[in-house]
C-alpha cells in the first residue's frame, strides 16, 4: 500500500511540476511559475526513492503506469477532456505491466 501512495504522490509532484514549465511556455503564464514547478520536480524524485525495491529502474518502470494513469486524471480534471475509452484502455495495460514489474516473482 505504502508503495502506492509514493507512487500517486509522485505522479502528483511530476505532473504539476511539468505542467508550471508547459503553463509559462505554451500558456503565457509568469516565469515565477518555473519556482514551484522546479520544487514539485525534486518532490516527485524524492518520493522514488522511499519505493521499496532492489533497484532503480525497476522502481522507474513500474511507476510508469501510475504516471499515465495520474495523466488522465489530470486531463479530465485539470483541462477538463475526458479520456475516452482508448485512453483507458490502453492506461489499464499499463497499470498490469506496472504490477507485473514491481511484485512480479524474482528468482
């Protein structure tokens, strides 16, 4: 469960912090957006390292289901489109490669 929350957490921190650097390039905001995008960012790589596993890429790879799940729920609730059903799909597959790679049995 631990591992779960990290993951969210992180999903989190990415998202927001690459969205203050999409905001002030694409969206005209502010350049003091990058501040705190650049904080959310050191949050998101902090939170990797609390995931209890043996390495780092693995730890990288299995986040990345829970980062194209985060995504589409940053889609529908941030910009406001909803992900349509190829979007979830294609988010569940990632969501079962995740788990495979993180509790898959190791020999």
């Amino acid at each position: 469960m631990k591992t779960v929350v990290v993951y969210a957490g992180a999903a989190v921190a990415e998202i927001a912090g690459c969205f203050a650097f999409w905001a002030w390039l694409r969206l005209g905001k502010p350049v003091w957006w990058l501040f705190p995008g650049l904080l959310s960012l050191v949050l998101f790589a902090y939170l990797l390292t609390l995931v209890e596993t043996d390495a780092a890429g693995r730890a990288y790879a299995a986040y990345g289901g829970i980062y194209i799940v985060a995504s589409l729920a940053w889609l529908w609730t941030i910009e406001s489109i909803r992900p349509d059903r190829w979007d979830v799909a294609g988010a569940g597959l990632c969501l079962v490669g995740a788990a495979v790679i993180l509790w898959g049995p190791r020999g």
